[in-house]
C-alpha cells in the first residue's frame, strides 16, 4: 500500500470542451426572451392603475431590445480578438444579430397586448393568459433545447417541466406581490 508521501500516477484530464458556437444561441434566447415578456407583463399590470396594453407592448418590445443589444455587446466584449478595427465591427455585429432570438421570443406577448388593446380585452385575463402562455412556452423551449443537444424524450421533458417551473415561479411571484 502506499504511503501518502510516494507519488499516486494521475490519470490524464479530458481536453476541455470547446465552447458551444454562438449560433445555436436561438434555442437559449427563446427562454431568455419568453422568461423576459413574462416578468415584464407580470409587472407591468398594476392593480387599480390604468390599463395601457398598446404602451406595455411597447415597452416590452423596447426592454428586449436593449437586452439584447446589451447581451450581445458583452459577449462581443468578453470575447474580444485582436485585429483590424473592421473586423472588430464585423465581431460586433455578428454577436448584436445573434441575439434576434431573445427578442423573437417576447413577440407573442407583444401580441397578446396588441390584440388586447384592439380588442378591449381586461388586463387580468391578458395576464393570466400571457402568463400561462408564456409558461407552456418555456416547457417547449425546454424540452426542445434538450432534445436538440441530444437528450433522450423522458429526461427532455423533465428540462422542460425545469424551465416551466421558472414560468410557475413569475406567476406566483406575481399573485403574492399583487
């Protein structure tokens, strides 16, 4: 047996794995962006105020905006190369246009306002629907990263029930601060 003062061989460490590329950031945006419009729309209907679905919309719109904008400048910034001022600028905007998903992703609640301010529908319906919406939204998002990054159907579906449980959590969030 040895003694803890003789050397023990290591076994070599695996290589590290590379980073995962950029592009597939649509599947992470679609729960950034949907996680996003929920706690925006939970937060913007104020009991007793004044119902302005048109200007949450809006305001959902521009919050995911700025999001993005700002997730893709501190990617570009984190990961920032050497090289020719144009091709700092081509890293930049490559990194701003990945971000197109987490912005796509809050498009059906901006929806769900615009057809709410047309049609005159009450904000706690449009919440609660939106947040429900939202929530199944997030189950798919889930389980359809999960199943794209190679997971098996059972243990996918068990991701999804993971990210609808954020969803759950804004929507008990929302009915405790209200």
């Amino acid at each position: 047996m040895p003694t803890p003062s003789q050397a023990q061989p290591s076994s070599p460490t695996p290589p590290p794995l590379p980073p995962p590329p950029r592009g597939a950031d649509w599947m992470f945006g679609g729960v950034y962006g949907t996680v996003l419009a929920s706690g925006l729309l939970a937060a913007l209907d104020q009991k007793g105020g004044e119902y302005t679905p048109f200007y949450d919309a809006s305001w959902v719109v521009v919050t995911a905006v700025t999001a993005g904008l700002a997730h893709g400048y501190s990617h570009h910034m984190s990961t920032h190369q050497r090289g020719s001022v144009g091709h700092r600028w081509r890293l930049l905007v490559t990194a701003l246009w990945h971000e197109w998903p987490m912005i796509a992703a809050t498009l059906p609640t901006v929806l769900l306002l615009v057809l709410a301010g047309l049609t005159g529908w009450d904000s706690y319906g449009v919440t609660a629907t939106g947040l429900g919406l939202n929530t199944a939204l997030l189950f798919a998002w889930g389980a359809c990263v999960a199943i794209r990054v190679g997971y098996r159907l059972r243990s996918a579906l068990l991701m999804g029930l993971a990210d609808a449980t954020i969803g759950l959590a804004i929507i008990v969030a929302n009915a405790l601060i209200k």
